[in-house]
C-alpha cells in the first residue's frame, strides 16, 4: 500500500487520512467533575511526603488533580498564559505536568541542540506560569520508546542539574525522573538510575517532591513496595487506562499503599491502553474512587465521554468538530513539514506485513515528513472523523 503513482499522489493522500485518524488533539483531557477532597493550590507552599501521603507545611493532607500537556517538542503553543489561567481557574486544576518526550521524535534525545534548548525554554516558562496561577507543576522527563532510563542517564542527570539549580527558590515543582520504564526493565536497573538522578537533584534542591517510575509501564508498585529507596520525599509512579487495566492493578496499588508506599498517579485514561478503544466510564468510576478513598494524587489524561463540551470550551483550541483532512493536503502539496502521529495499535491492524516501519515509509513517500506512535485520544478523533 505504499507505491503511489505521483499523478493520483493527492488523491491516494486523501483516502489514507480518511482510512485512520490522524491525531490532532491534545491527550490531556480536564476533569470535569468536582474533586471529593479539599482543595489545595500551590498557594498552600512546598509539599512533602508524610507516611503515604503529600502534606503541607501544616500537615494537612494534600490531595494534587490535575492534567497533563502531551508532547511538548509537538504541542508547544498549548504552555501559554491564557491556558494555564483557565485550567486553575476555571477547571479547577492544581497540577500540570509538562510532558518531555525523550526517544520518540524530536525528543529530547533525539533532537539536535536546538530542540532541547527550546525544549528547556518551554520547561521553564511552564514552570513560571503555574507558579504565576497557583499551580504545582511536574517536569516529566517522558521516557517511552527508550524503555529502560539508564539509556540516557547522562543526559537525564545533566537536565535535572540544570532544572534544579533553575528552581531551587520555587515550592510548587515536582521532578517526575522517568516516565514509563519498560521493555523488561527491571526494578533494580530503575532503582539504580533513580538513586543516581536524585542525588543530582538534592545537590541543588534538598526537599523537591521527587517521582519515580516503576516497571511494565509503571504498574508494579509492588515490586517499589517491597525494596523502596531510602530518603525523604519520594514517591512512585503508578499509570493506568481503565478499560485495560482493572481490578488487578487497583489491588496492586491499595497493596502497596498499605504496605506503606506514597504513590503518585502521574498519567492515567479512561479509554484502553492503546487510546484507540473503547471508553470505560464505569471502571474509570471505580479507579477515581479508589484514588479518593486512598488520598491518591492523579493526572487525568482522558477524563472524556464525549459529550462535545471539550469542543467548544478548550481554551487552547486544540480540540475541532470538524476534519482538516483537505488542509493536510494542501500543506503537503505546498511542501510543508508534515508529521503524522499513529497509535501503536495500527500495528497488525491491516495484516501482517503492515506494519509501524511500512506506515511510515508509504506516509514519507507521499510527503509526509515522519510518522510518529502517539497515543492521542484517537476514539475522539475517530468518532468525529467518521
């Protein structure tokens, strides 16, 4: 399916981008509905860990919700003033977290100098507007394809140098070390980079809240639970997409809270895993509720059921009721730098010799200047686009 003839070029485009959604949204959806527990801003000053829970210089419990940008190498316009003022404001958001790719296109990686200057350039003015609107903010160092952080933890321990040494005087900053550890990385190889990291960040900042992922995607809590590492002010990562992930790693979580473990919700859904599936109101329901009962703190990603109200209260317009499929083709035709974003689960989708790698060389050959995997809300995208 990747050999066009250059004179049907613009209409084969056509019926590609009619045959899968392209992602033109932020994943990061607003939680919509009333937070069960008191509300605190970052005007409630720096945060600590006590037991299970963050507290504040009072001690009193501190319950963070709030949502997540997607990729700020992709979405920069979305760090801006006016979004941040409506997301404490009006959504009643008291976190957001900046999400820095760091393998995938134009990550921090894997981007040239440029790209991670202004990569830092974006970190540093999101931090400054959530400090300007009352909110705690985490910089996320979003490790994804690279499965296992030890494979950039030199230039992981030199950003978190500079990061920390450019905060060190705010209270509302959280450090969120390593995403997503995958691809059967181990508690111990993540335990042995994160004593690395967080000794690079307490040689600036002795008390920032600091998170750390755990393996399979950041799921097995237990196995933090059962060998945590030693110091003040850590907690851990747990990610979850209710329509995959269910009671079992609900249990897992309670366990390990139980067991003594703060845990951190830094990223969770409430469609599958992939974000190409079905939505689970109902399981998502029981998580939000498991999540207050243990005073959880949680970034909704996808708190949606598509009721279209998104659409027209975004404050940052990245959300549309309508299809731009004539626009691509017309920047690609005009040969402007064009980058497609496909879930991970097109992969096979087809049969089995259409794969990630072939969507990407047929997608170049029509001129699309990459593909990249994201998973971005795609039962929106594609209920509208139907």
């Amino acid at each position: 399916m990747y050999l066009f003839h250059k004179k049907t070029k613009v209409l084969r485009v056509l019926a590609l981008l009619c045959a899968f959604a392209l992602g033109l949204c932020m994943t990061g959806g607003f939680q919509m509905t009333e937070a069960k527990t008191t509300y605190y801003d970052a005007s409630a000053g720096r945060l600590h860990v006590k037991g299970t829970k963050l507290v504040d210089k009072k001690g009193h419990e501190v319950q963070l919700r709030g949502v997540s940008t997607h990729g700020l190498s992709w979405y920069p316009q979305y760090v801006n003033d006016k979004c941040f003022a409506q997301l404490h404001d009006k959504w009643g958001a008291n976190v957001v977290r900046l999400a820095m790719y760091t393998e995938e296109y134009n990550g921090y990686c894997s981007g040239d100098a440029k790209n991670r200057s202004d990569l830092k350039k974006r970190i540093k003015k999101g931090v400054r507007l959530a400090k300007k609107h009352k909110m705690y903010v985490i910089v996320d160092w979003h490790i994804l394809s690279d499965g296992n952080p030890n494979s950039h933890k030199k230039e992981a321990k030199a950003f978190f140098r500079e990061m920390s040494r450019e905060f060190k005087g705010y209270n509302n900053v959280i450090y969120e070390i390593c995403n997503e550890p995958n691809n059967g990385t181990s508690w111990k190889e993540i335990k042995s980079y994160a004593r690395s990291v967080i000794s690079t960040i307490r040689k600036n900042d002795k008390k920032a809240v600091i998170v750390v992922g755990t393996p399979t995607w950041s799921q097995d809590v237990d196995q933090a639970a059962a060998d945590p590492i030693k110091g003040d002010n850590i907690m851990y990562a747990l990610h979850f997409y209710a329509a995959t992930h269910k009671a079992d790693l609900r249990n897992k979580m309670t366990a390990a809270i139980n067991k003594g473990l703060p845990v951190f919700v830094t990223e969770y859904g409430i469609c599958d895993a992939s974000g190409n599936g079905a939505i689970d109101k109902k399981e998502a329901d029981r998580w939000v509720q498991t999540m207050d009962e243990y005073g959880v703190c949680q970034i909704d990603e996808s708190k949606c059921i598509q009721c279209g109200h998104c659409i027209h209260s975004c404050p940052f317009g990245a959300i549309s009721s309508k299809a731009f499929l004539v626009d691509v083709v017309k920047a690609l035709v005009a040969g402007k730098r064009v980058v497609a974003m496909i879930a991970p689960s097109a992969e096979g989708q087809f049969g089995d010799g259409i794969t990630i790698a072939s969507w990407r060389e047929a997608l170049q050959q029509v001129g699309f200047a990459d593909l990249v995997e994201v998973a971005l809300g795609a039962d929106m995208t594609a209920n509208a686009e139907a």
